[in-house]
C-alpha cells in the first residue's frame, strides 16, 4: 500500500466579518444564552483550569494585556487594550484577538478576532452574575455609560433577565441617542424594551432594580456615589478595569456584598483596588456552584465589580469554535508549515520556494 503524506494542520481563522455571520445565523438572544450558557458551565470547573492574573503593559494612553488560561486540555489567550483616547485616531477603545490550542500538542485550532466577541461575553457575564445576585423580580436598569458596549450590555439584560425598563445616560447626550436608536430596531421576544434617555446618573439610578456602569473614565472617578444606592439594587460595575481607574464611591463598596471573577486580579484592577487587601469578596464561581450565598435578603446591595477574566474568553472561543465548525463558517488557514517530515523545516522552504517567480537583478 502506498504511503500517503500526512495531511497538514490547519487552523480555523475567524474574523470580524465572520462573527457577525454566527450572530446572524444563530439570532443575538440565542447568542447570548449560548454564551451565557458555556460560560456558566466553565465557572463550574473553577478548580479544573490553571489561572493566573494577567500580564499588563501600562502608559499614559492606555493597557495592553494578555489574558492566558488552561485546564490541561486546551490552552487559550487574548491579547486586549483598552485605550480611552483612541476615538481622535478613528480606532476602538477596545480591540482584542485570541487563539485556542490543544495542550497535548501546541496546535492552533482556532485564530480569530475577540473585538466583537469581548462585547458579547462581557455582557452575557453580566447578566448571568445578575441572574444569581438580583432580585428575582428585577424588571428596569440603569445603564452609566453609552459607548461601544453599552448595546451588548442592554441587550443581554433584556434577553437574558426579562429586563424592560432601561434608563440610559452618559455625559455625551448624542451616546445615549445612537445606543436608544440601535435598541428601537433591536427585535427582541416578548415585550417590548422601554427606553428613556436621562438628564444625570441620579435620574436614570432612581428606583432602578440593576445599575450598570460601563464607562471608559480615566482615573478614580465617581460615576456613582454612595447616596444614590438603594435598598435591594444589584450593582455591575464593567468599567473599571486597570490600576487607577474605578467608577464607584468606596462607601458602595462598604455598604455592599461583593462577588469579584478572581481576586488576585480584581484587586489590582477592580473597584476593590480602592480597599483595604483584607476586604471581604466572594468569588462569584462559588455562588453559582451553590458553595456561597449570593442574595440572601430582599433589601441587600450586591455588586459584581467585573473586570473580565481569561475564562470568559476561553468559553467565548469554545463557544465559537463549535458554532463556526456546525455552521461552516470561517477560513481554514496555514499557521503553521505542515511539512511531511516534521524536522525539515527547510526542505519544506525550498519546496514553497519553486513557486515563487525569481527576483530579477
């Protein structure tokens, strides 16, 4: 029998295009719940997966950070920034890509963009932290902060908490006017979203059962402050994210229970970066696997201070990798040579090299 040459690995290649095809094919809500759903299932095999904070380069302009994970089985990472000045440049705040290998072999299975992809499971976390933390007949939220993932966030609210009363403001009206426009063309089951444009955070927090702060202020700002904090209120603070950058009174944090993704990390980066390194936090992974009370009363305050973990992006690029191989979306590329003898690397140049026309002298 005659041998054949082994096939060359090839890696599955997503790009912003091609997520908006899966967002299309699947339908948003199915998205989010599908997300939310991979999501839930990996924080329930916390103690399975190898983790570590990660690995920031910090200037004046902004973060860069490489987000690495593993449960021994695949291996994944994401390189982020997250710079608040980048609208004078025509660019994104925020602009990621990462990749999923197996372990057993370093193979690249999956390469693609995690821009788009952050946005929907920053928000798919929020509203499944919110499942377990708010009050269970929540029905408005107040959402600080209109920018690029604000959308995502309100969108995941109503599909995945029955949220339909949102009061949105930002200090730039026409933020909170392009986010109401997206929302009145959004097609969403069952009710439809009520959608009210506020004058300040005040207006827009009062008597709202969840408040959502999604900012991109630089430094120790105070997007809310203790006083406008009611009884019975869920709190998710999403904006800060790096040393030196939180959204919230400290006496917030005093007056309420908060569930951080892992504490090594959150507390160089998250609200409680303002704390003292003893203040109290419960993982939120703890709550969902019914090992620690989450909402224990009708009128207690409850903050996820989210500051997004490697994790999500693990589940978020195995809750790809399944949607784009069943649906036939994406591009199977070359990462890697594929040569038939592994240690000729060379020889495999030469062989690319016959096709590539001679350069004239």
């Amino acid at each position: 029998m005659q041998a054949h040459a082994p096939v060359p690995p090839r890696t599955l290649f997503l790009d912003t295009h091609d997520v908006a095809r899966l967002i299309g094919i699947l339908g948003l809500p199915a998205c989010l719940r599908g997300l939310a759903g991979t999501l839930r299932a990996d924080y329930l095999r916390w103690p399975e997966f190898d983790k570590e904070a990660r690995i920031a380069a910090y200037s004046e302009q902004g973060t860069i950070e490489l987000m690495p994970i593993t449960d021994g089985t695949h291996y994944s990472f994401k390189c982020v920034n997250g710079h608040p000045g980048n609208g004078r440049h025509g660019l994104p705040t925020v602009m990621a890509m990462g990749a999923l290998l197996d372990c057993d072999t370093g193979m690249i299975r999956l390469l693609g963009e995690l821009t788009l992809t952050t946005a929907l499971r920053t928000a798919a976390m929020s509203a499944l932290a919110a499942q377990a933390l708010a009050r269970r007949d929540s029905h408005s939220m107040a959402l600080i902060g209109n920018g690029a993932q604000s959308d995502f966030q309100a969108l995941a609210f109503a599909c995945l908490m029955g949220i339909r009363d949102l009061r949105l403001y930002d200090v730039d009206r026409g933020a909170s006017e392009r986010l109401a426009r997206n929302l009145a063309a959004a097609d969403l089951p069952g009710r439809p979203l009520s959608v009210r444009i506020c004058e300040s955070a005040a207006q827009a927090i009062r008597g709202a059962d969840v408040v959502t702060t999604v900012t991109a202020f630089q430094g120790r700002a105070r997007v809310l402050d203790a006083g406008l904090v009611e009884p019975g209120m869920h709190l998710n603070a999403v904006g800060g994210d790096c040393p030196g950058k939180t959204e919230l009174d400290p006496a917030i944090l005093r007056r309420a229970d908060v569930f951080v993704e892992f504490p090594p990390q959150t507390r160089k980066e998250g609200e409680i970066q303002q704390m003292p390194a003893d203040f109290p936090v419960t993982e939120l992974w703890r709550v969902l696997a019914g090992d620690a009370p989450g909402r224990t009363r009708a009128d207690q305050v409850t903050l996820f201070d989210s500051v997004g973990f490697a994790l999500e992006d693990y589940s978020a690029l195995r809750f790809l990798q399944a949607q784009a191989e069943a649906h036939r979306v994406g591009t199977w590329v070359d990462v890697t040579p594929g040569q038939s003898d592994p240690r000729d690397l060379y020889g495999w140049l030469l062989g690319e090299l016959q096709d590539v026309p001679a350069l004239v002298s």
